[in-house]
C-alpha cells in the first residue's frame, strides 16, 4: 500500500551496469558496522587485541573463500577480482599496519581498522589514474567485511534472499554481488561505489542492472516500494507515477530486444557502412584481464596501466618482478599489440616508505612523467623491464602527462640509458618498439605538431583532458556537471591533436572514456580517429555503434558540430541525427 500513497520520487547516480529492471524494494544493511567508536587499551590488552583482529580477519577470509569455491562456473571471469579482495586480508599494507596501529596507538582494533583503511583510501584516491581511483573501493569492501566480525553486525546474506526483489544496500562487495541469484534478484542500487568500481564490473558481467553511487538510496527507500532502476542513465525511480511505469515497461523490452541483436552480431568485425575499418582495444590494469578483453571482442590492449604492480609493496618492485608480468601479457596477446603505460602514480601517496614532500594539490604536481623523470632509478628498472619484455611480444611505449617538448626529450635520454645498461648486462631485449606520449593536458594539445617530431604515436587521455580544460575535479559533485565529453573547447582540441598527427603521418590512439560512449563515436569517427581503446565491457556496443554508422556522413556532420557551441546543443544535434542507430538509452533519455 505504501508504493501507492507515496509521491514519485528520482535520484540520479552512476550507472554501474546498463539495462532497465522494475520490481519491490529489498533493503540490506549491516547494522553497526559504520558506528565505531576509539578506546584505549592496555599495554597488557595488546596481544589480545591483535589476536581479537586476527580471527575476525581468519573468520572474514574464510567467508570470501567460501564464494569463490562455490563461484558458478558462468562466472569464472569474475574471479580474479574475488582473488584481488582475498589478497587484501593478508596485504601488508592493510594487515600488518593495523596490527602495528593496535600495538602502537594502544587503540582497539575497529578503530586501528578504520584509520589504517582511511589512510590507504585516501592514498589511492590521490591517484592521478581514474580506474586506480575506484580501488578505494575495494579497501571499503574488505574492511567491512572484517568490522562486520569484530562489532557483531549482521552480514548480507545475498544467496539466502529467494523471492523477486531489487536490492537497496549501502554498498555491496564484488563477493556479494556474486552470489546473486538471477532468478530472484532483479537488479540493485548502493549508496555507495562507482562507474569504474569491480562491484560494476561483476554486475555487467551478470547482465543485472545497477545504480551506484546514489548516496541517500538506503535514506529514501522503504521495504516494498516500487522501484525502476535504469542502469543506462544512472536514474533509481521511487514509486512511479502511471505513466512512467509504462514507459519504462516498454523501454525494458526494447532494451532487452537490443541486447539480444547485440549478442548475435558481437563477432562481426568494426567496419563502418561505408568500409572503413575502427581498431578496438582493450583498457586493463591486471593480466587476468586479457581473457576478458579478448571475449568481448578486443584486438589489442591499447592500454596497460601499470600502477597496480607497485601498490601492494613497502618498496619498489624489482626489474625481474616486471619483467615477470610485462612478458606474461605480452605473451598471452601475442601476435596482437600491448601498449603499456609507464607509472602515473604520485610517489609519496603510494609508497609511505618514499621520503618525499606533500604536496598540496597533487593532480598539479608531481605525478606521472614528472615523478618518473625526478626518480632515474625507479623509472630505469621500468624501461629495461619493457624493453626486456619487448623480446617475447609486441610491444609499445607509452608516456603519460607530458606537457612540454623538452620531458619527452628527457625520457628519450633514459631510454637510450636503459639500453646501455641492458647491453652491459648481457641481457636480451628489443629496443625497436614504437614510443608515443600521451595528450592530456592543454599545453600537449598546443604543441602537438613539435611533440609528433619526437614519437610514433600519441594517445589520447580524455579523462584527465576534460578535468585539466575545464578546471574541475571530477570526483566533485559540485562541479562534476562541467565534466562534459562534448564541450566545445574539448571537442577542439581533440580535432587539433587529429590535425597534427594526420599532418606529421603517425598513429593517433584515443584511450579515454570517452571512446567507450556510443554518442562520442559519430564525432570522432567523423574527425578520422580509426583507433579506440576502451574498458572491455563498452567494446560490443561500440562496435554496434561502427557498424551501423556511415563515416562520410560523420565527417559532414562534423562540421555543422564543430560550429555548435554548448554541450546541449552539440548533444541534440547527436541525438536527432543519429536516433535511428543509437543505443535507445540514449534517445530516449528525458
């Protein structure tokens, strides 16, 4: 009775994974766990404490390892994410700083638990690297798990529910998205997650819809309210109105319809309408991920971040631990290309152990090349590994955050050290791989055409593009509105990157999001960028997209674009003249 008193009510969120569902709420939450209080222990109480954490840890781990042997074998994609989150129970980043913080603030172990994890958060998030960003997420998850044993707090018990509900939770883990039960569970909304989260990663690779991100979901919805979720445009809907009901009943079987057209043709290759053939790739950070990327239709990677092998370690990893890796995915992909990218990290905010100066705005300050370029043996031991790397496979160099002419002169020094050094040593490696920079910030742009006269490539970074244009933080709500694909300004500058490279006769990638929306694809294919590297899950809808487009008509339609000047209008223009062969989410968005 309540859905049918109560007044429509909208939040708009992240989509974590596309489509549409409708059905009653389902609330989940673990009372207790976010209520934690600090107190003083004795010296006496220490060992206690540490082994008070060490069972409710033992007792965390032993659940997760529970999921993952009993993970359905249609979801065996998933489980190296499920093996990241089991790592984390014993990281000594997380583990033994909290055992230390027990024994050194004389704290008890919820509060040591949530200090320690608040302190890595922040350290990821502090990452110039927007998917590396989400990873603070992963921390939220695993530290939940173990608070929920050390309060008392109830836990989800996502395979217990049995009747057709959408859940409402706080935040869910990729361990309990996992145990969902497609037969009883319609799709999910959090207050909690994002876009590039693992939680949305499993939720697409399950073909449910989800919100994340909502913030005041759990707040506003009640047991049984009547609940459309649209995993598309990132939209929960509370008790609908009568005609928003239908409408959403008929854009759901159109999606699903869609879905199906989808499946059947994900194996036909990106060629345009008119013959001109798009390369695909892949975005990943984890090895694991290739079979991914190559089920759904990848031909390359186009983008390897290699952030995440210098988390988890109190040091900097060895040539040999590099190497180790970089050859295994450039195996696995051979004869296919591997671009992988050198470090974009901020030093200090991923390793404590590095003596190094706080920075008060470090998105401005010394991250990427520029931390790389200030740290000769750190970035020396990265090169030879790629080079060395580059015996066993197809590989090319990519560079991050350059913004003037004389850093990828420097880096070029370094690589020919790295070659020397590698000749001295006797070891086999390839130095004949090609070098491209990526173009990401403004001055990059400016001086594209001098930049092409030292490397073979470039690549296009939207993500950090658009943030370092536009003057926003992306991860501020107050002004994440401004954060728009198709502004004018970013639109001009990624035509003028297209120019220079077309001028200069090199390759020109594009391996931010924005390759990945189906609405950029007329603009960019219209600009003559062949080249797109995207997260693996876009690719198939994408390619949908290449296919039913006519590239000689986008390149005439650019120039009507290019002389619009707001985002609405530019967005309209797309949506009316390409209505007929656009995912419907997107035309039909109101």
């Amino acid at each position: 009775m309540n859905s049918l008193k109560s007044e429509q009510i909208v939040i708009k969120g992240i989509g974590g994974s596309p489509g549409i569902c409708i059905g009653k709420a389902y609330i989940v939450d673990k009372e207790g766990v976010n209520l934690v209080q600090r107190y003083w222990i004795t010296d006496e109480s220490i060992a206690k404490e540490i082994d008070r954490f060490k069972h409710a840890v033992a007792k965390a781990k032993n659940d997760h390892a529970m999921i993952i042997k009993a993970l359905d074998k249609d979801l065996s994609e998933n489980l190296n994410i499920l093996e990241t989150h089991m790592a984390l129970f014993k990281d000594k980043m997380l583990y033994g700083k909290i055992i230390d913080t027990i024994s050194n603030d004389k704290v008890n172990a919820e509060w040591a638990l949530k200090k320690v994890s608040g302190q890595i958060k922040t350290m990821f998030q502090q990452i110039g690297d927007k998917y590396l960003q989400a990873r603070a997420n992963d921390i939220d998850q695993v530290t939940d798990k173990i608070m929920s044993y050390l309060v008392g707090a109830q836990d989800i018990k996502i395979s217990d529910i049995n009747k057709r509900i959408i859940i409402v939770a706080h935040d869910l883990s990729p361990a309990d998205v996992s145990q969902i039960q497609l037969e009883h569970i319609k799709g999910f909304v959090t207050d909690r997650g994002g876009k590039d989260s693992h939680t949305s990663i499993v939720a697409k690779s399950l073909n449910i819809p989800s919100v994340l991100g909502l913030g005041t979901a759990t707040a506003t919805v009640q047991n049984d309210d009547l609940l459309i979720v649209d995993g598309s445009s990132g939209t929960l809907i509370i008790n609908p109105e009568e005609d928003t009901l239908f409408k959403y009943e008929d854009r759901m079987t159109r999606f699903e319809e869609y879905m199906a057209g989808l499946e059947r043709e994900s194996h036909l290759p990106a060629i345009t309408k008119d013959g001109v053939t798009i390369n695909l790739m892949a975005n990943i950070e984890l090895v694991e991920e290739v079979v991914g990327a190559k089920d759904y239709g990848a031909h390359d990677i186009g983008l390897f971040r290699t952030e995440f092998l210098y988390l988890n370690l109190k040091r900097f990893p060895t040539e040999d631990e590099l190497l180790d890796k970089y050859k295994e995915l450039v195996e696995l992909m051979s004869p296919n290309q591997v671009t992988i990218r050198t470090l974009d990290i901020n030093g200090d905010k991923v390793n404590s152990h590095l003596s190094s100066i706080e920075e008060a705005n470090p998105a401005l300050g010394l991250r990427a090349v520029r931390f790389c370029l200030e740290n000769e043996k750190i970035f020396l031991t990265q090169l030879k590994a790629i080079l060395r790397a580059a015996a066993f496979g197809n590989i090319k160099l990519l560079i991050p955050m350059i913004s003037c002419v004389e850093e990828i002169v420097q880096v070029k020094e370094f690589i020919n050290k790295a070659i020397t050094k590698l000749e001295q040593e006797n070891k086999v490696f390839n130095s004949n791989i090609p070098l491209g920079v990526m173009i990401e910030v403004p001055s990059a742009v400016m001086i594209a055409e001098h930049l092409a006269e030292h490397v073979d490539f470039f690549s296009i970074g939207t993500n950090d593009l658009i943030q370092y244009s536009m003057a926003i933080d992306r991860r501020n709500r107050r002004v994440a509105h401004l954060y728009q694909a198709l502004n004018p300004a970013v639109l001009k500058m990624i035509k003028m990157t297209c120019d220079a490279a077309k001028k200069k006769n090199i390759e020109l990638v594009m391996c931010g999001e924005m390759a990945g929306d189906p609405v950029n694809i007329p603009v960019l294919v219209g600009m003559g960028l062949t080249n797109f590297s995207m997260n693996s899950a876009s690719i198939p809808i994408v390619k949908k997209m290449i296919r039913d487009l006519d590239a000689a008509h986008a390149k005439d339609n650019l120039k009507k674009i290019m002389e619009l000047n707001t985002v609405h209008d530019i967005s309209e223009f797309i949506l009316k003249e390409y209505k007929d062969i656009l995912p419907f989410s997107d035309k039909d968005e109101s």
